[in-house]
C-alpha cells in the first residue's frame, strides 16, 4: 500500500511540476486516502487534499505563486495579485472601492471585487492541520464555508447575501517580491489615511530560522535557597521588570534598557550625595573650606555627564563579570558574530571565538555597554542627525535581537538589585 500510494503521489507531482518549480516551499506528500500539498505559502498549518478528478484544482494550483509573505495569490498569466481577504456582503461599499494608485513611476489600479475562480477552488479544497496560524489560514477558512455552504446549502442567507471578496493590485509587470513588498506598506498607508478603517494587506515577515532565538535565563540547576531575603527595590523598576518579561523583542529591549536609564539617574545621585556628605562631616571640613568646596565641586561633576556614562558606571560596579561570561559562554557563537539587521544597522561581534574569561573579563563592560547604548538609539531615535541606520520591526530582527535579551535581562536585574548599595 505504501507503494502504491507513492505511484500516487509521484503522479500527481508531475501533474503540479509548474506549481512546484514556481512554490519551492510546497511539497507534495502521499497520505490516505489521498496525496496533499502541504506547505503552501510556505504555511504548515494548511494542506490541500488532492483528488485525481479535480482539474479545476490542478489548473488554479498550476497559474499561480503562493508567496509566503503575503496572504494572497499571484496569478502568472494575468500579473495580478490577488489578496485574499473574506466574504463579504453583496451591498458593501468596499466593493464599489476602485483607484489608481501611482508609486515610483507607475499606475497599479487598485480594487476590492469578486475572488477569482482559481482562489475558490483552493479554498474550497484547503484543510486546516491543527496546528495555529501566525497568519489566520491565511483568511482562507471564510471561503472554505462559503463554498461549502453553497454546494449543500443554496439557498441560505449566508450564500445569498454574500460574495467571496479579494482586492486587486493590477499593473505589477513581474513578482518582485520586496518591489511588492514596498509597494504593499505604501498602499497601506495611503488607504488609511482617507479611510482610518480600511482593510489592510497583511506582510508576513518570516523568521530567519538559521538564527536562535532562545532570549530566556536557563534554569538554574542543583540550587534554590531556602530563605530569600527581598530588597526593597523601587516600584517603578519593578512595573518596568514585569513589562519587560513579555511583549516582541523591541519592547522587551527598550524597558529592559528604561531600567538602566531609571537606576542609573538615581544611582549617580546617591553617590554624589554620599561624597558631599563625607566632604563636609570632615573633621577639619570647618577649618579647610577650599578644599571642601573643592571635593563638593568634583562630585557634582558626576552629575554632568550623560546618561550613557552613567549607566556604564553602574553597570561596572553592579554587574559580575563572571555571571555574564556563564551566560554569553553558552552563545559564543551569536556574540561573536557581526550581525546586520533589516535597516542597515550593524551590532558588532561582542567576543571572538577564542574569547576566554580573562579577556572578556578585562573587556566585556566597554563593548556590552556600548552594544546597548547603540541599539537603543537604533530603535527609539531612528534616522535622526545622531542615528544613520535603523533596526526595522521585521520578524528576522526580532529573531536576531532576541539572544541580546538574556544578558540585558541579567544586568537590568543586578541593577534594580544593587544599584542603591
């Protein structure tokens, strides 16, 4: 059985060769009763049962290109793509929406109309496997009812009064992923700003799988102490702790970083506030008041200088260079990568691979900090005179930031720990 139900599958790959060359993340795979494809749009939470008699099927899967970036289909023979978006009454107003939209030299018309035959038949066959969709099935499910609820049910109200809708992008010459990509985020923009509560073309940025993305502290193994002892650390620090502990990467960075900035304010303040306070209670403070007023002078100093020096400071003085090295120890080989993210920022490699303690030792604080101070700037000031780069909220830099967490989640925590000592 397993035999012949290769012979199957193997026929029916020949029958898609033009959907397969065009879709290199789909597979046809053998399965009872059945062959499938699973993998479309690159998505494995859909497959599509394959039946030998469906040619309208075949036909719609051999015209188009399913792109994994967008919820949509390409039709080949038509250069147009075909976003899938739901069903929709036949009396909505979407559906008289129609415009020529002009980008970087040229007119693409624009409309919200009736889904294509060949989405329909993909709808009409396609299967959830179970497992959840970043993408929502790629707004599939809607259209499956549809037309499911139309071969059993007729003349119901759900198919008398609806309409299997997609919006049309016609004038694209080529699939051209990132021109359509651009082109996409543009009409985005545009639409909502006439029409706040226009749909939106969904991107989909798919994560760099080469990448790890593992941003959690390894769980301590052997020890736990019997009794903890709770310092009574600042309640602001502590809502900025619990923000950081959930949310994107982006997000997480920048409370994580708050953190420093907030501690690092109060912290220079407390010890300049120490080191007046020993100038004057000086026993001979009354009878030297120059150099009093000097020591005075050189403590308020501190004060001046900017929050990046500050937090370097604290950081050095709350953070254990070993602790720090059993964490990036594990992930030499993310630290000790050039990486440049979507956007043209480029995070330096923070250790070499043959990087031992007594060197990261030495090192560590000046190349961490800096790190930190950089990619924050990245993040919150963009393409301002001081930043010429940026981090772009791309999925791939969420997976490429994300190993930064671990150790910026140590220090933050040395910090709200320490730092008032």
């Amino acid at each position: 059985m397993d035999e012949l139900r290769e012979a199957q599958a193997n026929y029916i790959r020949a029958k898609l060769q033009a959907f397969l060359a065009c879709n290199p993340e789909a597979q046809v795979r053998s399965g009872e009763p059945d062959p499938s494809v699973i993998r479309p749009w690159g998505e494995e939470a859909i497959e599509i049962p394959l039946h030998g008699e469906d040619e309208e099927l075949f036909e719609a899967l051999n015209a188009v290109r399913l792109p994994p970036r967008f919820t949509a289909i390409w039709h080949e023979d038509t250069v147009e793509l075909e976003v899938i978006y739901t069903v929709l009454e036949k009396e909505s107003s979407l559906l008289e929406r129609r415009f020529e939209f002009r980008y970087r030299g040229g007119s693409y018309l624009c409309q919200f109309g009736p889904s294509s035959p060949r989405l329909r038949a993909i709808a009409r066959s396609v299967r959830p496997t179970g497992t959840p969709s970043r993408s929502d099935y790629r707004n599939l499910l809607p259209f499956y009812r549809f037309e499911h609820t139309l071969e059993v049910h007729p003349d119901s109200d759900f198919v008398s009064n609806g309409m299997p809708a997609s919006f049309w992008i016609g004038g694209i010459t080529s699939y051209d992923d990132e021109f359509i990509r651009d082109l996409v985020r543009s009409l985005n923009f545009h639409m909502s700003y006439f029409d706040r509560y226009t749909p939106s073309i969904l991107i989909h940025e798919e994560p760099d799988a080469s990448l790890r993305v593992d941003d959690l502290h390894p769980p301590r193994t052997g020890y736990f102490p019997d009794t903890l002892s709770a310092s009574d650390v600042d309640q602001h620090l502590l809502i900025l702790w619990e923000s950081a502990r959930q949310g994107d990467p982006f997000l997480r960075f920048i409370h994580y970083y708050q953190i420093l900035e907030y501690a690092g304010f109060y912290h220079v303040k407390d010890k300049v506030r120490r080191e007046i306070e020993r100038a004057i209670a000086a026993p001979d403070a009354v009878s030297r008041p120059d150099r009093v007023a000097q020591q005075i002078l050189d403590a308020m100093s501190t004060e001046r200088r900017n929050d990046e020096a500050k937090i370097n400071e604290m950081i050095e003085e709350c953070v254990d260079p070993q602790e720090m090295w059993d964490i990036m120890n594990g992930s030499l080989d993310v630290f000790s990568q050039e990486i440049e993210l979507d956007g043209g920022f480029v995070l330096p490699a923070l250790v070499s691979d043959s990087t031992n303690f007594g060197d990261f030792a030495q090192n560590w604080n000046k190349q961490f900090s800096s790190a930190l101070h950089r990619v924050r700037n990245a993040l919150v000031h963009a393409r301002e005179s001081r930043q010429s780069t940026t981090i772009a909220p791309t999925t791939a830099n969420y997976t490429r930031l994300s190993p930064w967490l671990l150790p910026l989640s140590q220090t933050a925590a040395r910090v709200m720990l320490y730092s008032k000592l």
